[in-house]
C-alpha cells in the first residue's frame, strides 16, 4: 500500500523518514503554497458572502504539481503541517488541490503531532483525523484583517507621507508603543529627591539601614536643605531596636516556556534576537544531527504555543530525572501543575525537550554555540519547573529613635530547589545584606554615620525586543507566534532603528503613528487589538463565525478610512517651532523624501530652504548643516579638475567638481556589450533598490539587470554574466537571469 504523509518544512522529512516504513513516501509544501492574490485585495464582499481568491505563491505551482501527481497515486494521505492555524490553512489549501484530482475523499487524512518522534507520529497516524474549518476560518479571518488594513491604508500614507509606507492591523499598534513610550521619555521632567542611609554599631559589628519614615510617614525629601535638616537633628537622636521579624520566603519555580516566554528569557539571558530564537527553535524542534551525523534528532516539542501544559509521559521523565540526578528533598511529592485555560492554542504541550536523557552537557558535544546554549536553556526551564521551590530565611529589623524609622531587610537561600537547575536571571539577583546574627528587640545602637544621597526620577526605559514582546503578550496584541515578524516588519520599514538594543522610533515612524491615531483610531486601539485576538481565538473554537466579525470590522473601518481619504489630498508635514532662518516668516516643518526625514520652509514654493536635522533627548530640533563634498585627488580625464565624493538620493557618488561646466560621472561598465541592441555598454547604476546595470543607450534601448552581477558565463545557457544575490547573512548565491535556464550556484560568502 502506498502512503504518503505531506509536511510543511522540508526539514522534517529526514528526521521522519526513519519513523516510517518504505510504504510511506514524505514530500513538503515548503511552506504556504497559496495566498490572496499580490496585487490586489483579493477579498469580494457581497451582501451575502464573503470570497476570498487564493493564487499559487510564486514557484510554488511545481510543488502543488509534484505533490498532486504523488497523491493520485497514493493510497492514503496523511495531511501534516504544522499544529496551529498557519499549518491548518496549508493542509487545507493542499488538501482542496488534492481533491480535485481523487474522487474518494475518504482517502485525504488531517494528522498533527507536537513533537517529531516516532511514538508521537504512529499515534498520529492511527488517530487521523480531518481539517478543522474552524481553524481554517480564523486563519482566513486574520489574513482578510489584516489584507484589508494593509491594502486600502497604506495607498492612502502614500499620497499623505511618502511613497512605500505600509501599515498594519498588529504591527502598526505595536509601533505606537514604542512611539508612545519615546513622546513619554521626552516629555518626562525629572525630579528630586533624597536618601538617608544609616551606619549603626551593634557590639563590635556595624550594618546599614534606610530611612523609610519620619513621624510614622513614608519619607519624602525633596531637597538638600531638608535633608540636610534631617540629617542633622538624627546625629542629636539616640536609636534601639523595636522589632526583629525571623519568617520563611518561598521562591516558586517559574512554569515551562511557552513561545513569548521563551523569546524573552533567550534576549534576557542570551541576547538573542526574536527572530534569532525562532530561527534556532525551529530547528531544535525539526531535528539535528546527533552522534549519528546521518540521522537527525528532533531535541524539542513544537515552538509555536500559548501552553503551559505538560503531557503525563513528560512530567514522568523529569521526575525521573530529577529523583536521579538530585537529592531527594528536591523533587516534589506531586508534579507541579501550570496548565491554564482559555487560550487558542491550548491543545499544544509547553516547550520541552523531548527527551530529558539528553542533557546540555551531550547536546553541547554535536549542537553549534547557539543551538546548544538554547537547547540549554529550554531543558533548564523544563527540568525546574518539576522541582522544589527555594526556600529563604528573611530577617526585617526596624530601628527607632524619636520621629525616625530606619529599616533593614536581609535574605539567606536556605534551600536552593530548582535554583540549582535553573539559576537566576541578572535582574533577580539580591544584594547581600549582612545583619548581626545576635541582634534582638531593645538593644541599643549607636549612630557611626548618618548619609544622604541625592536621586532623580528616572524616565521609562526604552523598549528591548525582549520588554516589547512582554508588552505586547500583556497587552493582548498579536500572538506570540507571530512578534518576530512583527519585530521585524517595523524595523524593515524603517519605522524603528535599534540602539544599543533598544527602539528608538524614527521621524517617519514617529509621523505615520500620529497620523494613524488621529484618522483611524479604532484600529489603532490597544483594546480594540486585543479584543480582535479574542474574537479570532473564538472563531478558532468554533464561538464565532467568521463573516460575521469581518463584517462588523468593514462596517467601522471604511466609515473612518472614507474620512481619512478625503482629508487634506495634498501630502502633510508636520510643523515645527523652529522659524526658518531664511525668510524669517515661516515655521519649519517636518517632510520626508527618498533620503529620509528633513526640515522645509512651510512657505515653500516662496521659500524653498531645507535642512537635514536632529533631535536631542528631550525632542528638541536642532539644524543640521549639509556635509560638503569630499575633494578626492583623481582628476577628471575630460577637463583635469579633481573630482568630488558626492551624496545623491541614492547614496555616495563621484562627480567632476566642475560642474556643471563638466558632467563627467565615472561609469562601471561591464566588459560585454548590450545583449539586446548588440552596441551599447553596460553601465552600472543606482536606484531605489540597490544597484542596477543598464543599456548606455537608454532609454531606446530598455535592456536592464535589476541586480548585481558577476562576470562569469552561465555555465548552462552560456550567457556572459551571473546575477549576485545576497541574503542577511552575507551569503552569495550567483543567478542565471534567463528564467528558461534556472541556473544557480553557490558564491560564497560576502568579505
């Protein structure tokens, strides 16, 4: 009997294969294989439906063929892409394409396995089962959101800011934050305020305590001169101990990682990137190569969940673990519980290593840096979140003398628990404090120093991707499943830049938020976001259905984005209070163009002076004078002045200083000719994308390469030049331009 089992990430056919027998065939949709349609909405809202029109992605029609021609003749096939909606709607999309093709439906099984080991598959397969609509609904219902924001507001941010904004339903929210958080940090005015710190002598030993109350009030000393007071009239004050607490503090361990868990425990302890975590999870999860370089083990449960919940077989295997790695006082009498209800993807497990024999000790030996501190860090979690809790002996000792109250505070880890396996993270770290051991209640002290410290109010913290990605689980926006691409969506618009590995929100990050808030507040409504998630999970579980929320949201929103279009037609600026050096009439405002933020005179077309700018900490604007062009001792072989380094629009370029007498510009040109005209050089050029190569015979002749190349022949096709293509991380991989011919090659790796 032929069977064949189709998977999302070709990855996994390795590491599933040697699950199943030579029956069974494994090929991979490589991801989504259908879409709504690139250029256009691709939604129709009629009274009565609502249709969606899904096209193949691009390259994908081969996948959809080779997997359609296997599945006519198969006997069965187990659909098994990934467990939560995105995986849903993939084995929906090629289950229907399947369909078309098979006339027994009965054949066409949905199967969903959380981890990629062998018992997790076979009782996947033996309890197949078939698509859940419901899932695919929500799925639909987020991608139309989500289409209809992007779509119908970005057009509109075009016309009023600058050409290629984009906004959306989730990330544009998340933008605000982050821009809410900047007006928030420059706004903030700090204030003073003051300390007092006490030394006091008990016996032979001395101990630092802290002011805390002044006649039975919280103190509150704005200013030197009061505290100086304050100071002074505690030096005349003789000081007892009126109290000494002795009580145990329990430490809970922390629950297993569920996906936003993880992302910020891997930036905090790691300094790992959202995006960076996700990367190495999913392969964590998909298998790597152990003591058997042939055969790949899957090391993790599935990295895609809001659960906290944990199968009986995994609780069975840290218990174990623990009863033998450990003393016995540090295993619980019961395993500890942290499953909670209530969330969409509850039907998935926590993140665990799938077998806890595997340490990070063994993992280390065959895993790169990165894969093995993360593996580390997830089995951690998982191995302590089954132990003991910490246990401290606090001692608090109040001291009094007349109106003054000081107080001390010390803790001493008595038992560790699952400290022992987990560690603490930096910021829970607590500050030895050394009490004598002896001191009890109406002992006398004596007063060795008294200090005071002048503080200000610290502003909020910038956000990290870390701090964001708590916010925004908090906040009910997004799920945690999709923050990364969230992350890096604003910062590839260049709504955000990173600094020291903290958002700081650029000026067009800054104006698109405030004109999204202004015009289209709803939409941009934390609650009204986080309410849209739950309406999504209630679809999910079949509590909603999906035209009637897509309904109810068009009905709001065209109404607002009606209003939005017909709002100053002409592009904005935003004003400034910085008046215009030049005519001295107007006020500067703030523009965009394809170099980014500038100043321009409000009084343009009458005055036309701009200026590059800068902001300081607190927001204000201060001028920025244009950098002069670099002399550079190459001369100009037309008229033997020296040329000059120049800033265009799209970045440095050199140019004869005589101009405009002289127009000579350096030209990169290729060493073969035009392969359309047959006589014109192929001269290399800059645009909006990058660098192009183009036709010196332009514009009658059109031949262009939107591309870098390579001047080495296809060696299929023979044509005299490779296109260069390189990805995030520097490598090279070298293109054949004629589609007919497909060839590509490994270039290796930028320098």
């Amino acid at each position: 009997m032929k069977k064949l089992l189709i998977v999302e990430s070709p990855a996994k056919i390795k590491t599933i294969s040697k699950f199943l027998g030579s029956d069974f065939r494994i090929m991979s949709t490589v991801g989504h294989i259908m879409d709504l349609p690139p250029k256009k909405v691709g939604v129709t809202l009629t009274d009565d439906t609502i249709e969606l029109e899904y096209v193949p992605l691009a390259n994908k029609e081969r996948v959809i063929a080779d997997i359609c021609k296997a599945a006519a003749t198969s006997d069965e096939i187990f659909l098994a892409p990934d467990p939560d909606r995105e995986g849903e709607i993939i084995a929906w999309h090629i289950g229907e394409e399947i369909k078309k093709l098979i006339k027994d439906k009965s054949r066409i099984h949905r199967i969903t396995f959380n981890e990629i080991t062998k018992p997790a598959i076979q009782q996947a397969i033996q309890e197949k089962s078939h698509i859940d609509l419901d899932k695919v609904s929500a799925q639909q219902a987020r991608r139309v959101l989500d289409r209809w924001v992007g779509y119908e507001v970005s057009p509109i941010l075009w016309r009023k800011l600058q050409k290629g904004l984009s906004a959306g339903r989730v990330q544009s929210v998340a933008l605000r934050l982050i821009c809410e958080r900047e007006e928030a940090i420059r706004s903030f005015k700090p204030e003073e305020y003051w300390s007092i710190t006490g030394t006091f002598g008990h016996k032979k030993e001395t101990f630092d305590a802290a002011l805390t109350h002044i006649s039975m009030k919280k103190i509150d000393i704005k200013d030197k001169k009061k505290a100086d007071e304050v100071v002074a009239d505690i030096k005349k004050t003789d000081f007892a101990v009126t109290e000494v607490k002795d009580k145990k503090r329990i430490k809970n361990p922390l629950p297993p990682f569920m996906t936003s868990t993880l992302q910020q425990a891997a930036f905090n302890r790691l300094g790992f990137s959202v995006k960076k975590t996700m990367t190495i999870a999913q392969k964590l999860y998909e298998g790597l190569p152990l003591q058997d370089k042939s055969t790949p083990v899957a090391l993790i449960t599935y990295m895609r969940t809001d659960s906290l919940r944990l199968s009986d077989t995994a609780i069975g295997q840290a218990r174990s673990y623990i009863g033998k790695a450990f003393d016995k006082n540090y295993l619980p009498s019961k395993a500890n519980a942290y499953a909670k209800g209530g969330k969409a993807q509850d039907a998935h497990e926590a993140i665990r290593p799938i077998d806890t024999t595997i340490t990070p000790s063994l993992a280390k030996q065959y895993l790169s840096r990165d894969e093995a501190r993360l593996y580390e860090l997830i089995w951690q979690r998982f191995v302590a979140c089954q132990m003991k809790s910490a246990q401290y002996a606090q001692r608090q000792v109040v001291i009094d003398g007349g109106k003054y109250t000081f107080k001390i505070t010390g803790s001493t880890l008595i038992f560790d628990g699952f400290l022992k396996v987990y560690g603490v993270d930096e910021d829970e770290k607590e500050k030895k404090v050394v009490i004598p051991k002896d001191i009890k209640a109406q002992d006398d002290l004596n007063v060795k120093k008294i200090a005071p410290k002048q503080h200000f109010t610290q502003p909020p913290p910038k956000y990290s991707e870390g701090s964001l990605v708590k916010e925004l689980e908090k906040e009910g926006i997004g799920r945690p499943s999709t923050y990364a691409a969230i992350l890096s969506t604003i910062q590839a618009r260049k709504y955000v830049v990173l600094e020291k590995k903290r958002f700081m929100p650029t000026e067009l990050g800054m104006a698109v938020t405030k004109m999204l808030v202004d015009n289209l507040p709803k939409i941009m409504n934390v609650k009204f976001t986080a309410l849209m998630e739950e309406d999504l999970d209630k679809i999910a579980q079949g509590e909603l259905e999906r035209d009637t929320l897509l309904r109810e949201f068009y009905a709001a929103f065209k109404k607002d984005l009606d209003a939005f279009l017909g709002v100053d037609k002409v592009k904005q600026a935003e004003p400034t209070d910085v008046q215009c050096p030049k005519c001295k009439q107007h006020q500067l405002a703030i523009r965009f163009g394809k170099a980014g933020a500038f100043l321009g005179c409000l009084g343009y077309p009458d005055c036309d002076f701009t200026s590059n700018f800068k902001r300081d900490e607190e927001g204000k604007i201060t001028l920025v004078e244009a950098e002069a062009p670099k002399i550079l001792e190459e001369e100009c072989p037309k008229c033997g002045k020296n040329l000059r380094e120049v800033r265009g629009k799209f970045g440095l370029f050199k140019a004869c200083s005589g101009y405009p007498e002289c127009k000579y510009i350096p030209q990169v040109k290729a060493s073969f000719k035009c392969l359309t005209c047959k006589k014109g050089d192929i001269i290399q050029r800059k645009w909006r994308g990058g660098t192009m190569y183009g036709c010196s015979n332009y514009p009658k002749c059109k031949f262009a390469i939107f591309s870098d190349i390579e001047e080495k022949a296809c060696p299929d096709c023979k044509l005299p030049f490779l296109m260069k293509k390189i990805d995030k991380d520097g490598k090279i991989t070298l293109i054949c331009s004629d589609k007919k011919c497909g060839h590509k090659q490994d270039g290796g790796v930028e320098a």
